[in-house]
C-alpha cells in the first residue's frame, strides 16, 4: 500500500463553529473538503506521528466513507494506532470515554449532532482532544488556520478496511482497533447509578418510553435499559439507525419527538419518557403528562445527583451555559457549591471539569452531562433520571413540583429565526450592540431595563477569554432576554431569542409558560 501526498488549495469556509465544523452533506463531498480539514487537525495538533485515536461517527449518510478516509489518512501521517467503533459508529459520549479511557491523544467524531442526515442534509466533524472534550478555541482557530490555506494531504491509497469485524488489524504500520461502541460506555454507566434499585423499579412495573429516533442511541439504550435494568421489551422505540434517521430530524425536543410527546400527554401514559439525538449527547425528559425543560432537568438532576452511587460525595459546582436559565444557580447556592455561567458550547465547560471546580453541567440546548466523559450525555441523564425516581419514589411531575415550591420556578422559552440573511442577521445584532449603553433605565412593555450587555467570559482556569458571546438584557424584575446566533447552523444565519422570568412563590406558578412570559 502506497502512500500518496496531494495538494489541497485550502478551504476558506472551513472555520469550526459551536461544535466542530457543520456543513451540508454535499459540500462534504467536494473533492479534497474531508482531506483538507483532517489533514488540517493532524498538522495543527502537532501532527500524527505516533499516536492513537479514537474514530466514529453517528452512522449518517457519509459516515461511512469518511471513516475509510481518516483511518488511511491517520496511516498516512504516522498515526500508531486507531480505535474504531464497529461500522464506524460511536455515540459522542462513548467516543469522549474512550478517548479517556484509553489515553488517546484525542479522537474525530463525526456527526451534525441533531441535524438530519442524508445527502442533501447536514455533516459534520470535529476534534476532541485527550481530556475527551471538544477541541478548544485556540484548537479549533489552529485548525481552521491550517485549513484554509493551500496545502497538501497524505493518505493511504488502497482497498477499503474492515470495520465491521471486532479485533485487531494493521494498516501499514498503524493497528486498526474495530471496538464494539456499546461495551465500555455501558460498564461506564453501572459505576455511576444503582443499577439494582433501577431494576427493581421496572420489575415493579415502572413503564417508560425511550424515542432513540432512528439515531445513534437505540443500540446503546436497548443494552441498558432493556437488557442490563429491564425495561419491558418495546421501551425502546425506533431504535434502528438510519444513515438518514428514517428521514426525520433526530432532535430531541416537544417537535421533532412528536410522537413521544403525543403518548406521554395522552391517557395511559408510561411513567418517564425520554429521547436522544442524532450524536447521543442531547435529551429530552418527559413525565406522564409533564414536560421537563432542559434548564429545570439541569436543577433537578443537580438537587437530587446524591442519591446516586457515582455522586454520593457530593458535587463541587454546577456550571450552565450563559442562556440556560438561572435554576440550577439557586440549587447550586442551596448545596454550598459554586455556579459557573459560560458561553454557549459544551467545549467551555471543559476547562471546569478537569480542575475539578464543576460536577455537573447543562444547556437550555437539551444537554445535560457530568466529569464522567467531556461531552454532554444523553443517556446520562436519563439514567440519573432513572435513579433519582427510583431512590425517592416520586413521580416526575412530583419532583418538578416539589422543587419548584422550594426554588421557586423560572418561566423559560427560546424561539429560534431560522435560515436568516446572514447580512441582515449580523446587522440586527450589530445595531443592538451599539444601542446597548443607553437601555438601562429604559422601559420595554413596562418592564424597567437593569442591564445590558453582550456576554465576555474569561475562563476561571486559564484565563482565556471570549467575547461576543450573546447580548444579554436584564429587567428590574429579574426578568431576562437573551439574543444571540447560532454557531451550528448550515444554512444562512439562525438567530436564537431567550425569554425567562423568575417567579418565587408557589402560588403563582399555575400559569403555563407562554402565559406566563406574555407582557
Ligand atoms: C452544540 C454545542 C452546545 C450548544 C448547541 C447549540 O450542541 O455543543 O453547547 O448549546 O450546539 O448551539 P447553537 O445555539 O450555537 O446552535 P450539539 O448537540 O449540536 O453538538
């Protein structure tokens, strides 16, 4: 086999966004786009010469294809060994604990995270470094620096490799690892949850329903909650990855799981309902009857985390991202513990968690996660879920509840503008920006603005700062607005608008949420 080095003119448009480079399916395919990008990784990491990688993706069209390519290319460049989940395909949050588990020097996931999939829909790639966590900005501005410069590429120019048989083979000098995705991730889970008291929850006749939604999760879900805890047969629906996600948009939210929802709020419901992206690091909880918002799970799962064996000692912080409301900010005060707010972009929270100053962290975006991996994990926290109604004995709409009257409740809800002129979308912001210094004082619907500001985080650990990361207007009340584009679309601009407002007093927390945020 035959190494080959070819020239590459360099791609301008390959700057890593929120979470690694996303694009349509089809620009993927332009000759030398996934070289250039991967060569880009390898020589901006300082290079792959004797190293090991972890490799997969979420089984999207293209998936496939792309791992033949990175494998001969990591061959090409030197690379000692890659560790490849079976066919390709790892869920984020196994390709993180493999990364760590292995001491790699990092990984390449692919994926476009909750985007559909499919030739003429979205891909997606990224590197995670050898904490496990997605490449930081001063990586990813590496990358993109090396990226878009003409170059070359070297590869290894020959058959298409196994990956469909467990074991070990060589690729020139290089060992190809063909893992079985599910294993390690599942021993991960028993070490953190009582597996045990799960069990007999279900064999008491606990019901629920898991939507893997044709994505990446229904091998890793089927394993765990029907064969390891024991969930009814059937708890795990649509549980057969698609390259194309049986054409849906695997994203798991009161939208695209419809279905879900439609059984949980319906007569009969199962007791706990959730679901996971196209990638495995998002989720959405569900009661009988009760929707749980993704910045009221991140305060439950905080509140009630010690019930859990892999948690017992404690947690030392909780970190949010800056447009997830500010409920697990009052556990975190309750508990004793920091709170930290970071931009948007899982990537922030890295720094946090191997200095040992956050447990658990969150996102508004359907991501919740802890210091077991260095990605959001959707089963994760359906797991927690799991244990906490199993070691309280309370249903979801209880714990909601009950927290709410101890917290208070934070009315929430994000509306997003999609497929946005870029132009007009960079105008808008831009236009707001400037008005910012003379809000405060101002009234907007008999509201009084506190503050204004666009949200600069300076990391705690290193130092590092970011500015820019999303305009933030404060009322007199508590209230808050929150305005900011999107890093991870793949089609003109996306702009994110955040509403949240904080009522402490049981009493007056009937309302439904939009009534509640409509003056
Ligand atoms: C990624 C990031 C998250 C972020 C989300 C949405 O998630 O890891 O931190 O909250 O995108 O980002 P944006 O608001 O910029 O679109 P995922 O699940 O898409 O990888």
């Amino acid at each position: 086999m035959q190494t080959a080095t070819h020239p590459t003119p360099g791609f301008a448009d390959q700057k890593p966004g929120t979470s690694g480079l996303r694009k349509k399916t089809r620009v993927f395919l332009t000759p030398m786009y996934l070289e250039t990008f991967v060569q880009a990784i390898f020589d901006a990491t300082g290079g792959a010469a004797g190293r090991t990688y972890v490799v997969g993706g979420d089984g999207r069209y293209f998936n496939d294809r792309a791992v033949q390519v990175i494998v001969r290319m990591a061959a090409a460049n030197g690379a000692a060994r890659v560790i490849v989940g079976q066919g390709g395909i790892l869920s984020t949050p196994a390709a993180s604990h493999l990364i760590r588990l292995r001491g790699t020097d990092g990984g390449i996931i692919l994926s476009a995270s909750h985007n559909p999939g499919g030739i003429d829909e979205d891909f997606g790639i990224k590197f995670n470094m050898p904490n496990g966590g997605p490449a930081p900005e001063a990586v990813t501005e590496a990358i993109f620096a090396r990226a878009k410069a003409p170059g070359e590429y070297r590869i290894l120019e020959g058959q298409d490799i196994d990956l469909n048989t467990l074991g070990e083979t060589t690729l020139g000098q290089m060992v190809v690892e063909v893992v079985d995705p599910v294993t390690d991730y599942a021993a991960l889970m028993e070490t953190l949850f009582d597996f045990a008291a799960i069990r007999s929850m279900f064999a008491g006749g606990f019901r629920m329903r898991f939507d893997a939604m044709h994505a990446v999760t229904g091998p890793y879900a089927t394993e765990i909650l029907e064969r390891r805890l024991g969930a009814a047969p059937g708890t795990v629906i649509n549980k057969l990855p698609l390259p194309d996600f049986g054409g849906g948009h695997p994203d798991p939210n009161p939208t695209w799981a419809r279905v879900l929802m439609d059984e949980m709020m319906g007569p009969g419901a199962p007791d706990f309902g959730a679901a996971s992206d196209g990638d495995g690091d998002r989720n959405m909880i569900v009661g009988a009857g009760c929707y749980v918002s993704p910045s009221d799970s991140l305060a439950v799962l905080a509140e009630h985390a010690a019930v859990a064996p892999g948690y017992a000692g404690g947690l030392k912080g909780i970190a949010r991202s800056m447009p997830t409301s500010g409920a697990a900010d009052r556990v975190a005060a309750a508990l004793g513990i920091p709170a930290f707010e970071t931009p948007t972009g899982w990537k922030f929270f890295g720094n946090l968690l191997d200095a040992g100053r956050a447990t658990i962290c969150g996102e508004e975006s359907f991501g919740t996660g802890s210091d077991h991996v260095r990605e959001k994990d959707g089963l994760w926290a359906v797991l927690l879920w799991l244990n906490i109604l199993a070691a309280t004995g309370k249903s979801v709409s209880t714990l909601l509840a009950d927290h709410w009257a101890r917290f208070g409740r934070t009315y929430y809800s994000r509306h997003d503008y999609e497929a946005v002129d870029k132009s007009v979308a960079d105008a808008l912001v831009a236009d707001l920006r400037a008005a910012l210094p003379g809000l405060p004082g101002q009234s907007l619907s008999g509201m009084t603005i506190a503050s204004a500001d666009d949200f600069a985080y300076t990391d705690p650990v290193d130092g590092s700062t970011s500015a820019q990361q999303g305009i933030r207007i404060g009322f007199a009340d508590g209230s808050r607005l929150v305005l900011r584009l999107s890093g991870t679309g793949t089609e003109g601009a996306t702009l994110r608008l955040y509403l949240e407002r904080y009522e402490p007093d049981p009493a007056r927390q009937a309302a439904e949420v939009q009534q509640a945020l409509a003056r």
